[in-house]
C-alpha cells in the first residue's frame, strides 16, 4: 500500500486516497485470485499472471510480470512448487523486497492445507513435476475455504483498517460455499465409485473429495509427455477396469487421450480445473459448478 504522491482537496482527496490505498495483490493463478477478490472486496486489486486455461506448471516470466510485482503488496503462490519454474525468478527480478519468502509480502498457500502424495521420491530430474506432493488442491471446496481464511489473515495484517470488511466478506463466502457444497454433493453422489482417467494428475483432491477413483493418467508421470508403451499400457488397463471417462484438463492436447478414446469406447470430456479455464468461470465457486456440469453432461458413463 502507498501513500498518495500528492496532497490534493476536497473531494478529489478523498477518491485519489481510496484508489491508492488498495492492496495490490499479484496471485500465480486465477484460483487465489478469485479468492482474494471475494475476500478482500473494494480494498484490493487483482492480478493473475497464470491464466485458467494455461498449464500452471509453466510460465514465460515476462518482465512486464516483474513490473507488476514491483508494485504489489502481496504476492501469493500455490506453492509445493508448482511455480519453481517462473516465480523465483520472478521474484528477485522484481526489486520489491516486502514480497520476498519469509516477509508478509509473500503468502504461499500451500500452509493452509494438507498435502496429498508427498511421497519424498520424485525426481524433478527425471521430469517430475510434484516433487512436494500434489499441487492442485483448489479443487477441493474445503481447502478453497482454508486458503480464504489464510487469505483474509493476511490481508488484515496488512490492513488492518480493512479487518471488519474481510470478516465480513469471509464469513458472506463461506456461508455461500457451504450452501453449494450441499448441491455439489448430492449432484456428484451418483458418480461414487466411478472409474476415471485423466491426463494429469490433476485431480487427486477433487477425487478424494467426491469419491471418484482415478485409475491412471495419460501421462506416465507429472509433467512427462504420453509414450507409446504407457499409452498401450493405460489402454489396456481401461478395457480390464470397464473405464468410460476421460476427464482431459483443458490446456492439454487431445491427440493421445482422443486415441484412448478410440481404442477404449471411453467418453474424452475437456473440463476446466482452474477459474478462468472457461468462459463464465469467474469465481471460485463457479469452478466446481461448471466441472459438475461436465461430468452431469457426460452422461449416465
Ligand atoms: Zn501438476
């Protein structure tokens, strides 16, 4: 946050104030974005550098990204390095020191949950991207709703004018989330059980969640590109386990898992896994909405 550069009068005063003394939020992906939003209201501005419909894996840190931090408040990540690759060097190239690790500045969200598939023995080496465990936790609701309330702490601390306006907004999401999460619920129950493939690992929360069973990805391992021998493998593999659905993350070419569609009879459905990967997924909420949708128009699988 900063001061006004100059003294002005009446009125003129009043609004150069408020549009200087928002918070200036830079998130890696449009998911925390769309969280700091709900939770921060009028006293923030956003901005995402990774897009919904990008992988989030990969960045190209523009400079134009660094200037952006340069002038941010607070920078908040992901975290389990699903931004090693860009935000480090983002970071130190920036020339802000309030949003280097360790100072309030910088806000890696990954704290507020518990990770899944920390197995101590990935190989970043050998093209591993969840060398931490599994980044993609956003698609569970109830760590959208902690990475709030850590969002909300932190903003107050910067804020702390702010304090009643971010209990407020905090407690008006997760009353909303709550009520949704019951439809969401009710609306996934027919699918339990239900074998899935997807490209990625990408959805081992929402599966964990709402009780799907994700049998096997396209990709050997996170972030290693589809072979012809794991390919023959997960076809095989999807004729014994009676697999009809492919959930194909949406920044994901659709060549390999069309052809496993092919060989299979498994229904290939692209489904946005972040805010942003579609048109009309603005808010968090809208996220689990339109993926729900996805499956519902799947059909009966
Ligand atoms: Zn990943």
């Amino acid at each position: 946050m900063r001061a006004p550069a100059l003294f002005l009068c009446g009125s003129v005063l009043v609004s150069a104030m408020t549009a200087e003394a928002k918070l200036r939020v830079v998130t890696t992906t449009q998911d925390p974005a769309a969280l700091t939003r709900a939770v921060g209201g009028d006293r923030v501005t956003v901005l995402s550098l990774c897009k919904g419909f990008q992988d989030p894996h990969f960045l190209d840190p523009k400079p134009s990204y660094m200037l952006e931090l340069n002038k941010a408040d607070l920078v908040e990540s992901i975290g389990l390095e699903l931004e090693v690759g860009y935000l480090p060097t983002l970071v130190s190239g920036a020339r802000n020191d309030e949003i280097h690790p360790g100072r309030p500045g910088y806000l890696d969200l990954s704290q507020f949950v518990t990770p899944t598939e920390v197995a101590g023995t990935a190989d970043r080496g050998l093209g591993d991207v969840h060398p931490s465990g599994n980044p993609h936790y956003w698609l569970d609701p109830e760590n959208g709703r902690r990475m709030a309330r850590g969002i909300a702490a932190r903003l107050t601390q910067l804020d702390p004018d702010g304090k009643d306006s971010y209990a407020k907004n905090l407690a008006a999401f997760e009353t909303a989330l709550t009520a949704k999460e019951a439809d969401w619920d009710k609306r996934m129950a027919p699918l339990k059980g239900e074998k899935i493939v997807t490209f990625h690992k990408s959805w081992s929360y929402f599966a964990d969640r709402y009780h799907l069973d994700v049998v096997g990805q396209v990709e050997p391992k996170p972030g290693i590109p589809p072979s012809p021998s794991h390919t023959l493998e997960l076809i095989k593999l999807m004729q014994a386990q009676h697999v009809k659905l492919i959930a194909l993350e949406n920044f994901y070419d659709r060549r390999v898992p069309d052809l496993i569609g092919e060989k299979t009879g498994a229904k290939v459905v692209f489904v946005p896994v972040s805010v942003g990967g579609e048109e009309g997924v603005d808010a968090y909420a809208d996220l689990f909405e339109r993926i729900i949708k996805h499956f519902e128009s799947a059909g009966k699988l």
